[in-house]
C-alpha cells in the first residue's frame, strides 16, 4: 500500500463575516480528499494487471523481481542481525 504522508494544521477564523468563514472551510475541506494522481495510483496498486491485459508480463515481472530483492536483503539483514554479540 501506498502512503502519501499525513498533515495536520489548525485555523481559527474569527472576524469574518458568515459567508466569508464558508468559504474559508470550503477552500479547506478541498484537502481532505485525496488528490486524483492519489486515486489513481491507489486504483492500480488495488487492481493490477489481469492475465491477457497488455501490462501483465511486464507487471509481474517488475514484481517478482522487486519482492525477491527484498527477501534477499531480509536474509542479508537477518543473518547479520543473528551474528551479532549480545
């Protein structure tokens, strides 16, 4: 899963008129939703490449190679974790 990081801020609106505070939510509410490149990239890690789909050798290819990658260096990682004085 993607993650696209978390902000957070504060605004306290006072001395404006009702309408004007509206649009100060409305312009912040925008934020809230994720953007489209956001969406998009959450559709594609959600749905990948199906069997006959033009994508699909190189998608899976791509991903094989990515998830032996890091079971190799897991394996690297561990057997220098398990080497190390207590």
């Amino acid at each position: 899963m993607v993650s696209v990081g978390n902000r957070q801020s504060y605004m306290e609106v006072t001395g404006f008129s009702s309408e004007v505070r509206e649009q100060f939510y409305k312009v912040a509410s925008v934020n809230l939703c994720s953007n489209i490149s956001g969406q998009i990239l959450a559709s594609l890690v959600m749905s990948p490449p199906k069997v006959g789909d033009e994508s699909y050798d190189t998608y899976f290819c791509e991903r094989d190679g990515i998830l032996k990658s890091l079971a190799r260096r897991a394996k690297v990682r561990n057997y220098d974790l398990e080497t190390v004085e207590a």
